[in-house]
C-alpha cells in the first residue's frame, strides 16, 4: 500500500498540487473538522460510491488514525483504483 505522511499532504496542498482527497469517516467526525480539499465518502458507505472513482485518478485517502483509511485502500484497490493512505490520519494532521 502506498502511503503519505501529514507533511507531504501539507506540501501538496500549498503548491495547490491537484489531488483528489477522500476522507472515509463518519459525517459527524467530518463535520467536526476536516481538510478542507478534502470529500467526505463515509467506509460504511465507500461501496455505494465505487462508480464515483476514476481509474485515471490517484486518490489520498484519510480518516482519524489511518486504519479505516488503509481498509479504504485495500477495498479500493480491489476494483484497481489508485491510492493512498495518509499515515496518522487526522490526528497527525491536527499535530502540524
């Protein structure tokens, strides 16, 4: 699995670097803070949305810690969508 630190997502984002930013936690954990780049697709909900992913496109993928976000990863992947998954998730993230 490919992986991103906080610190490299940060970079990307100030050189407003065009990526695509999924956030697999719940709405109510979304709400409560995310980035703002990124789109809220709820793990519970991620196999209702396959149909939204291009194949073309590579996908950064967080949630709170990484787990649900690696899970993300390993599912997506299945249907051969790129990704990867920010090492620490939020929690490293709210930490910069």
């Amino acid at each position: 699995m490919n992986t991103i630190t906080v610190n490299s997502l940060k970079q990307l984002l100030e050189q407003n670097a065009e990526i695509k930013l999924i956030d697999v936690r719940e709405i109510e954990e979304f709400e409560a803070g995310h980035i703002n780049e990124a789109i809220n697709i709820p793990l519970s909900e991620l196999d209702q949305h396959i149909s939204d992913f291009n194949k073309e496109d590579d996908y950064i993928i967080i949630c709170r810690s990484g787990n649900r976000s690696g899970m993300a990863c390993d599912y997506l992947q299945q249907f051969d969508i790129k990704t990867t998954n920010v090492q620490g998730g939020m929690i490293e993230w709210t930490r910069l």
